[in-house]
C-alpha cells in the first residue's frame, strides 16, 4: 500500500508539496440512504467541502440549510449559523452549536 501512496505524491509534485497543503476543497452532492433514512435526503446535496489535510476535519456548507455548516473533527460535531462567522473567542464557539433535530417519525 505504501508502495502506491508514494507513487500518487510523487505524481502530484512529492512530500515537499504535499506538506505545504493545508487543506482541499471541492463542490459535490453526497446522496443515499443513509441520510434518507434519518429523514435528511438533502442534507448533503451540492455542499462545499473542506477538508484538512495534516488532521482529521472536514466541513460541509451549506449543512441542513442555509447560512449553516458543520465542523467534524477527531473529538468534535457542530453546526454552526451564519452568525458564527465572525471572530469571537473560541469559548464563544460552543454558544453556537445546535443539535441536528431526527426528522424520522
């Protein structure tokens, strides 16, 4: 396996670029049963997606509508609104966080 990592970095400029990355980005629609089920079949259809590349952290936005995205990272899950986007302490951050509501009956 080592064997192809090292032959996709070094297609791609090797380690010394690929360290340099901070994050990827990209425009996709996710979509299946899994989120249908939870009663959320949009959830994840056309979002912009973040992603970090030296940790585990990855966001979605728009995250179940708009003017809201979310932050998932190794030890946490939260939404954020618009209104969170300005820059406040990071303690001010958990003020922010709401709770995904189950739309299953």
């Amino acid at each position: 396996m080592s064997e192809l990592r090292d032959l996709v970095i070094d297609a791609h400029g090797g380690i010394a670029r690929w360290n340099k990355v901070k994050t990827v980005d990209g425009d996709m629609s996710i979509t299946g049963g899994l989120w249908a089920r939870k009663g959320w079949p949009d959830a994840l259809k056309e979002v912009h997606v973040t992603a970090a590349a030296g940790k585990q952290w990855i966001s979605y936005r728009p995250f179940i509508g708009e003017g809201m995205r979310s932050s998932v990272g190794r030890l946490e899950f939260r939404i954020f609104q618009r209104l969170c986007d300005v820059e406040l302490p990071q303690f001010a951050f958990h003020l922010c966080v709401t709770r995904i509501p189950d739309r299953r009956n």
